[in-house]
C-alpha cells in the first residue's frame, strides 16, 4: 500500500513528457512503530523536517521509510496492527522533492483542482485525480508533504487548520 501512495505523488505531480531518465529504484523498509522523539532524531539523521499531524496523540505511528529519504507516517487506532495492508488511515508523507513548490504549483492551474492558499505562502493542492491526497509545497523548500485521508473532507481539513508540521520536538 505505501510503495503505492509514494508512486502516485511521483506519477500525480510528474508532467508527462518523453525526457524524464529512469528513476532509480526506491526500496521500502518494513514498518516499526515509532514515537515522537524517534521521529524528530530521523529528521536530523536524514538532513529534513518529518512532517506529520502532532495533535493527534491516541494513534500508533507507523513508520514508513524508504532508501531516497522519503517517509510516510500512518496514523493508527488503537488495535490496528503496524504494518496492516488496509489503506482507511490518515498518513502523511514527507518526499525529497528538489523542484516540489513548482510541481504543487503547477498542479494548481488544473481544471477541477482544489487549492489552499497557506501561511508561509504554501499551497495545498487535490488534484481530481487523487482526490484522498492533498499535496503541500512552500516556497524555497525541497520538501513536497502528501496527506491521504480516506475522507478527502478531513484531509483538507488538517492542511488548512495548520495541523499538518514539521515534527521538530
């Protein structure tokens, strides 16, 4: 399921034409569950912010890593096991994306997109064609944010509230 969320931020935001070389191959890391304080100290090992949903606090965090840096965070309840295949959990991904505000950016001119204007002069953006992800993206950053709610409503809610940040303790 993870390998498939981090392949359709990559396939949703990539523009369509025949330059593009071959991405290297992206493995995946089985996941562990982590708490807070692990989280902050990957995000100093691995040079970036880990973004997530901090005011959630009755969830297990599972961790999702992958070998260009990427992470997801699923938030699960109580009694889910770390590692379920069922896709009905809020996560958050955090992907190394060199040129990310551009790709939300451009993402946003789409017919039947829905954009948020954020502090920071960030975008939140859903695309028609991922309509449970919101994409984030500030300016200046490396960083693009996916957000996946099975209820797109609650997705967006979290980007526009501000509840979706960096993991920083």
């Amino acid at each position: 399921m993870l390998v498939v969320v981090a392949l359709v931020v990559v396939l949703a935001t990539r523009g369509s034409g025949s330059s593009h070389k071959a991405a290297p191959r992206v493995t995946h890391s089985p996941p562990t569950a982590a708490t807070k304080a692990q989280l902050v100290a990957l995000a100093k090992t691995l040079g970036h912010p880990l973004y997530g949903v901090p005011s959630i606090t009755n969830a297990t965090i599972e961790l999702n890593r992958f070998s260009d840096g990427s992470v997801i965070l699923r938030y699960l309840p109580a009694g889910v096991k770390v590692g379920t295949l069922n896709q009905s959990y809020l996560a958050v991904g955090t992907y190394k994306t060199p040129n990310a505000y551009a790709l939300v950016s451009k993402a946003s001119k789409e017919k039947q997109a829905t954009v948020d204007h954020l502090s920071g002069g960030g975008l939140g953006v859903t695309r028609a064609l991922v309509p449970k992800s919101v994409y984030v993206a500030y300016p200046g950053s490396t960083l693009l944010i996916e957000v996946y709610d099975p209820s797109p409503s609650f997705g967006h809610k979290l980007v526009r509230e501000g509840r979706v940040r960096a993991l920083n303790g």
